[in-house]
C-alpha cells in the first residue's frame, strides 16, 4: 500500500498546477452561477427547490472528480487495452440510440438506462480524441514510410474518426456532430500522414460526403430537416422573434442590460422564462447581465490561458500519443466555446452546445473532466520522463 501511496502523491505533486487552478476555479464559479441561473425555472416551470439544479451538477462534478483521480494514475500507454472497449460501447449505444431510442427536442441523443439519463455523444468526444492519439503512434513509423501502401491505416483512423460523428448526424445533434468533426479534421490534418494523403483523403471524403447527400435527398427529400435549416436564418434574431430568432434575441437582450458592469449577481431579469433554461446552453446571456462586459472579459482570458496551457502540454509531451491527445482535446473544449458563443451572439446557428465549466449538463462535465485528467495524466508523464517513443 506504501509504495502505491507515495506514488499517488507524487502524481498529484506532478499535476499541472496553472491549469489545474484555474480549472477547479471555473467549474466551482460555473457551479456558483448555476443556482442564479436555475432560479426561476426551478422554482416556477418545475417546482423543484431553488437548489435542485446546483445539488445536481455538484452530484455529476463529484462523478467527475472521482473518475479523474483514476485516470490520472493510469499509465497512458495502458489506455490502449481501455479505449478500444470504451469506443465500441459508445458505438453500440448510439447505433441503439438510431436505431431504437425517440427523440427529444428534435434529436435522438438521450438515453435512459437504469434512471440514468446521459449523452453517449458526450463521452465519444474525448474517447475519440484518445482513440486517435493512439492510433497516430501506433501507425507512426509505418505512415512515414514511403516505402509501403498505407490505405488500411488510414481506413482505420477514419472509422474510428468519422463513423460516431456520422450516426450523430443521423440522430439530427447537428452540433454535437459539427465538433466531433472539428476534432477529427485538426488531428487529422496534424497527423504524421503525408500531405499528399492527406489531400486524396479529404477529396475522397468530399466525394463521399456529395454521394451521400444525393441518397438522402433521394430517399428523405432533404439532407437538413426544416428545424435545422430554420437554425441556419440566424442573422437579425430580434426581426424573427416569433420564427425562430427568441433565445438569440433575448440573449442580446440580456447581454445589452448587462453593459460594462453588469445589473448584479441573481438580478437577471432574462432568466424570467425570457430565455428557456438559461443554465444550460445561454447561460453566458445570464452571467453577462449579470456581471457586464468588463467582468466577463476575466472569463475569456482565463479560457485563452486554459488553451495554451494544453496545447503548450501538447508541444512539450514526451510521447506522441500524449501530443494529440493534447491537441484533440484543447480542440473539443475551444470547439465548444467557439460554437456556443457564436450561436449567442447571432454569429452561428444556435445549435444547443454547452459552455465549458459554466453549463449545466452531466454528460459534459463528466466528460470534460475527464479530458482534463487526461492531459494532467500528459503532463505527469512528460516531468516524469517515463515515456519512450
């Protein structure tokens, strides 16, 4: 037990601790707002106590925390006998999902097992991103080799990129599908396959992509349902305000209130069923009326120092696996700002994505929790100076 012991507290003494601050800092800030945030619909649209929704994410970020601390005592090359049976699992269930699952809000995302309601899609980010990680080092030497063909590796690397993200879009989580392959086209395009590879590759996928629209529009009559497309009008919301435009213009609504400093902590007047659950995907609307532009700038730097934290993690790491999975996840967590962002401020279609740290949601937090023990797992590895290539 004593060398286990001492090992675990070396781990921990190996963390990276900027990240690991601010981090810890954001989740517990995003946890703070949450019960600003959920106020009224608790109490008015669920008759739940004010503090339903706070006891709830406080719930998933103990899951998350728990999960972490086993992850980041994992050596990162055993993820190669866990990942292939997370991924399938998560395959599994999201061909379930498509297959037999009903949808909510428009999408067939949600699956209830046990009581236990989550987002398979959620989890496939970060066990795609060490999916392809492992991949890229294992098939390292053979890509660089000019010498021999390399059409199964790569036939590999993009079942495991692009099947999920495939059947994601079939269950019409168009945002969810959007950022899954955001991730695979960086590590793709950062991958050790040769350019000129590269390229046929993306030509091939185009063409793919073309012949498969053709077949849906054959059989369905469109490729984008009419709520999807609807989500594409997404200049002038407050113009379109009984058609589609509503959260959007109310989020400029609450960001206009919000000015420079803000009209104060809980006295949001926008969270008054004036945008629907405010805590999850709008929930920047609330923390700008409430705490104004200047405050929130605090926000987007410390976003800005997470990222480069990782991706400096990524350029210092002492494996190759270690490098994208880095990479891959500061894509996942920079996707999901970029497009949840975007969509608030009428620049992108709103497309139900949750903020990083500050949204209400257990699918996520887990699973960015989980991606953050990954890269603390990184950067353990590399001041160890364990790994060998």
């Amino acid at each position: 037990m004593k060398p286990r012991k001492k090992s675990f507290r070396r781990n921990l003494k190996d963390l990276d601790k900027p990240l690991l601050i601010i981090t810890v800092g954001l989740f517990i800030f995003g946890l703070l707002n949450i019960v600003t945030a959920s106020s009224s619909e608790s109490v008015t649209r669920y008759n739940t106590s004010l503090y339903y929704y706070f006891f709830q994410q406080l719930k998933m970020l103990g899951i998350g925390l728990l999960l972490s601390l086993f992850i980041i005592n994992i050596d990162t090359k055993k993820y190669r006998f866990f990942a292939p049976l997370a991924f399938f699992t998560i395959l599994a269930l999201l061909i379930y999902l498509l297959l037999a699952g009903s949808d909510t809000r428009g999408s067939r995302n949600w699956l209830n097992i046990f009581g236990f309601t989550f987002q398979p899609s959620e989890f496939a980010k970060p066990i795609i991103i060490v999916c392809l990680g492992l991949l890229f080092e294992t098939f390292y030497k053979k890509l660089r080799n000019k010498k021999i063909k390399h059409y199964d590796m790569i036939g590999i690397i993009l079942f495991v990129g692009l099947l999920i993200p495939v059947i994601v879009f079939l269950q019409k989580d168009f945002g969810t599908m959007l950022i899954l392959t955001c991730i695979f086209i960086v590590m793709f395009l950062a991958s050790p396959i040769y350019r000129i590879e590269k390229v046929k590759t993306i030509l091939f996928l185009i063409g793919l992509a073309f012949v498969g629209g053709l077949i849906m529009i054959n059989q369905k009559g469109y490729i984008l349902n009419e709520t999807q497309m609807n989500r594409f009008n997404f200049f002038n919301p407050c113009e379109r305000y009984e058609t589609g435009g509503y959260q959007v213009c109310n989020g400029f609504i609450a960001l206009n209130q919000g000015g420079l400093f803000g009209v104060g902590i809980s006295k949001s007047t926008q969270k008054y069923s004036y945008i629907p659950e405010p805590h999850t995907d709008s929930v920047f609307a609330i923390i700008g009326e409430e705490y104004g532009l200047l405050r929130c700038s605090v926000l987007f730097i410390l976003y800005i120092i997470v990222l480069k934290r990782i991706l400096d993690l990524s350029s210092k790491a002492d494996s190759i696996r270690g490098k994208y999975f880095c990479l891959g996840i500061a894509t996942y967590i920079f996707m999901h700002i970029f497009v949840n962002l975007g969509g608030l401020f009428g620049i992108l279609p709103l497309t139900g994505v949750p903020l990083p740290f500050l949204s209400y949601g257990g699918s996520f937090t887990i699973s960015l929790i989980c991606a953050l023990a990954v890269v603390q797992r990184v950067a353990i590895e590399t001041k160890n100076k364990k790994i060998n290539i």
